[in-house]
C-alpha cells in the first residue's frame, strides 16, 4: 500500500473497481450452484412448457413467426432482466443491513464510484452468463434466423445496466426487505408479464400498452426479437438504445448518490 504524509493512497484508474468485481467472482465461485437453476433451467423449462406447449395450440405463430421463434427472444431478455434485480435487490440490502460489506470497503482506500461499479460489473457478468447460455441453446435448437442475434449479448448487458443500477438506489434507499417484495411483485412480474415477452403489447388495452412501453423490458425485448428474426424492430433502433441508455444513466446517478449518503459521513 502507497503511503503518502502518513495517509493511504488509493491505487489509479479500474484497479479499485476491478478488485470489488474480483471480490464478489470468487464469492460467486463458491455458491454459482445454487443459481443453475433460476439461471439456466427455469428459462428452459419455459421454453418447453410455453413454446412447445402452449405453442402447439397458437396457429400460424405469431405475425407469420412460429410462437417457439417469437417467444424466445423475448425470454432471453426476461432472464437477463430477472437476474439483474436478483442481484441488485437483498444482494444490495444485505450488503448495507445485515452483512455491512459495503461499509467495510468504505473503510479500505475504495471511493464510493469503486464499490458501486464493482458490483455493478458482477452484475452485468452474472447477466452475460446468463444471456450466453440461453443465446446458444437457442441457436442449437434451430431457433435463431440471423447473426444478428449475437448483438442479443450486448443488449443485454444495456437492459442489466438499465435495471440494476436503478435497483441498487432504491435498495439502498431503504432498510427493510419488505419493500423488495414489492418491487417483484408489482414491478418485476408484471412487467415480465406485459412487456411483449409472450404476447405483443399491441393487443393489450391502451392503459396497458402505454405502462409496457415505459418499461425497459419493452425495449429490450423488440430488440432481441429483432435481431434474432434478422427483422427490422417495431420502434426505432436509436429510439431504443437512447431509451436504454437514459434508465442506466439516470439509475447510476441515482445509485451513487445513495450509496454516497450512506458510506460517506
């Protein structure tokens, strides 16, 4: 450690932020089992109990898109979304209320920039874990038409930035999980619901429609459809991209304005 007049000096550049990311991959690499199955195997199961079956019974598909090809996309999208909250919501509370990993790395020479965006990053690989494995058993099954499907992957890194750095402020917002559990129950799952992962939005009432397009999801998921058909998105492509980009940015602010309020005193 620099030693500069008798105080610490905090190492330059990514160094602090790439070593809170290392912190948090080897706790994963201890505990990466226990997420096979909401990660991997949920989603595939959705694919054959919705795809196969439901889409048995949905005749011509979807817009002339077997409903199997239609629905994919959008799950991949759903996953990475649902995987960001997982790991932006107790993850984050825990880390301020019960655990207080956080309040030690504010200790060290860290800045407040450097815990957030290590977590941040942890985040996003767990999504891009996630987003790979889904994009290529997609593409084994026969289900992607274009190589623009492998622009899903950093799409989906757009969509986890967007939803959890905004999650993490709200985590660190607050102090009792309770008001996680309504985050998933009247956010995260309507939102998956509604968002034009299993149906298109266009055939929800106008109310409806409008809160599907607020969503991120929305977004991300005529993306991902978009670039897995080799078709052209129903809204604009620099539309959606800016809209992306306007909830991560906004959300990071957010995010470190509030872990700034409670790490820095």
């Amino acid at each position: 450690m620099d030693v500069v007049d008798g105080a610490r000096r905090r190492p330059a550049g990514l160094a602090p932020a790439l070593a809170v990311l290392e912190y948090h991959l080897i706790g994963y690499r201890r505990v990466w089992r226990g997420s096979v199955l909401s990660s991997f195997l949920l989603p595939l199961l959705t694919v054959v109990g919705f795809g196969l079956g439901v889409g048995a019974y949905v005749d011509g598909g979807v817009d002339g898109v077997p409903y199997l090809d239609y629905l994919v996309p959008g799950l991949i999208a759903s996953t990475a979304l649902q995987v960001a909250v997982a790991e932006s919501t107790w993850p984050v509370l825990g880390n301020f209320e019960w655990v207080r990993i956080y309040g030690g790395q504010a200790a060290a020479p860290l800045r407040v920039a450097d815990i957030l965006g290590g977590h941040l990053a942890y985040v996003l690989v767990r999504v891009l874990i996630s987003s790979v494995v889904f994009l290529a058993v997609a593409a084994v099954g026969g289900i992607l038409h274009s190589l623009w499907a492998l622009a899903t992957l950093p799409l989906m890194l757009l969509l986890g930035l967007a939803v959890a750095a905004p999650v993490f402020a709200f985590a660190a917002s607050i102090s009792s999980d309770n008001y996680l559990a309504l985050l998933m129950r009247l956010g995260v799952i309507p939102m998956t619901l509604f968002a034009g992962v299993f149906f298109p939005v266009e055939s929800l009432p106008m109310a409806l429609r409008l809160l599907a397009y607020l969503s991120p999801l929305w977004h991300a998921v005529d993306l991902s459809r978009a670039a897995a058909l080799g078709a052209a998105p129903a809204w604009s492509l620099p539309g959606h991209l800016l809209y992306l980009t306007a909830w991560a940015l906004v959300g990071c602010w957010l995010a470190h304005a509030r872990f700034r309020r409670r790490l820095v005193f």
